[in-house]
C-alpha cells in the first residue's frame, strides 16, 4: 500500500500567513515524501480573509510551472472553493474553471455568501451551531441540500473535510457524491464523520481520497488521521484514490472525451 499524491495543500496564496509556504516548498516536500502528484490549493475567493485572489491565479500557475521544472512530480492547480449559500452556490465562476485541474469544496467560516439571509441564515448560523454544539433537524436538511446542490451544479472533485462545522445527512450527501463520482476526503487534520458515516459512504460506493489538507510544507503528504481511519475500519485500498494508483479527475476526464 502507498500513499502517492496529495490533493489538498495551502501555500502562502491563502493569505495573512494562514498557508505558510511558497508553492515550491510544498512541492519539494511532496517530493521528497516519494509522492508522484500534489495539489495547490489554496482557500477560495470569498473567504474574507484567507482567500486566494482571482488576480493571484495566474502567479501560482507560474510557479507551479516553475517547480515543475525542478522537480519531477506532477503538479496540479486547484481551489477549496467554498460552499457559500443554502442552494449549494460556491464561489467559483465558469471562467475559473478554465484555469483549474482540480475543483475542492467544503464549508468554511468567514465567507461573504450570496446575501444577508444567506449570511445570516446559512454561514453564520452553522457557525453558531458548531459552537453551541447543536444543530437543529431543519438546520441539518438544509445543510445536506446545500451539498447535493453544488454536487450538482459544479464540477466538484473533492469534498473537503464533510461534516466538520456544517453538518448534514452523510448517507444523503453520499449517495449523490456517488452519482456524480464526487470524492469523499478523509483529511488528515480533522474527521467530521463518525465511523458509522465514513462506512456508510464506502458501502453506497463512495470513493475516498486521503488529504493532508498542509497549510505548511512539513505538513504535506502527512495524512495520518485519514489512513488510520482507512485501516481501523478495513476499507479496501480500492476505494481510496490515491492509494496505489493516481486518479482521473473531471476536466482530465472532459478532455479525454473531447
């Protein structure tokens, strides 16, 4: 078993030191882990503080471009874009795409939504929720509506750290990650699900990818939360992605197709 890539890793891009490397350093360190692929991808354009501007884009395309000279490891671009609104709107444009390999998404505090009831009623209020530690059965439905909306409307590749703040109705949100061949993160700072859910999601078919979720070089590739959960619950390595094998995300897949 091995662990190969890393798809889920924050650069100096994601402002005011929240990532504290350049993009070369978590590439040089993804590569001197033995990885064959890494991602950047930094916090999306409306988390308030800690966003990647769209004007910054180009750069970490440059630099990628630059490391990837260096070192010989595959290197994809990519943004945790955010989940911003109760109908499942993140904030990644269509032209965003065009410059994206790979498409993250998971709910994060300190987001400008789509608007004040949006604000109020859906960032803020999980946001209580969480510190409150309740989340009400309507809260809950509209959470995982949120969810399987963006799965829907978006090109998303990867769920981030499901269940973690925003909670929802995993085996709901499982069963369209399935239809839409979504990947479920298990992520190596923190696990939003249980046991039961992360079993729930692997016996409706759901795929699995194992994540750092590094906001600084020595992090990269260090995804132990999410294998140690792989190994207690005794999910075959072939419902994990990025074990063994590098995966096909959706813009490759468009492209083969084309």
């Amino acid at each position: 078993m091995a662990l190969l890539a890393d798809y889920h890793t924050h650069t100096k891009y994601s402002r005011h030191h929240h990532g504290k490397g350049t993009v070369e350093d978590n590439v040089r360190a993804a590569y001197e882990r033995g990885l064959r692929q890494v991602a950047i991808t930094d916090h999306g354009f409306n988390q308030k503080l800690y966003g990647v501007r769209r004007t910054d884009i180009p750069n970490v395309k440059k630099d990628i471009e630059e490391a990837k000279e260096r070192y010989p490891i595959d290197v994809l671009l990519g943004v945790e874009a955010n989940l911003i609104s109760s109908r499942g709107d993140i904030d990644i444009l269509e032209e965003d795409m065009d410059k994206l390999d790979i498409l993250l998404c998971g709910f994060h505090r300190l987001v400008k939504s789509t608007s004040k009831k949006e604000q109020f009623g859906f960032v803020l209020k999980n946001i209580f929720c969480n510190i409150f530690h309740h989340t009400s059965k309507k809260q809950i439905e509209k959470n995982t509506n949120a969810y399987i909306n963006a799965m829907r409307k978006y090109d998303i590749d990867i769920i981030t750290h499901l269940n973690h703040v925003c909670k929802v109705n995993v085996e709901k949100v499982a069963r369209v990650a399935k239809e839409t061949n979504t990947l479920i993160e298990l992520n190596g700072k923190r696990l939003g699900m249980s046991d039961e859910e992360i079993l729930t999601c692997y016996n409706l078919g759901c795929k699995f990818v194992v994540d750092s979720d590094a906001h600084s070089p020595s992090r990269v590739g260090d995804c132990h939360l999410g294998l140690s959960a792989i190994l207690r619950l005794r999910i075959p390595d072939s419902a994990v992605v990025n074990y063994n094998e590098l995966p096909t995300f959706k813009k490759e897949k468009r492209k083969k197709r084309s």
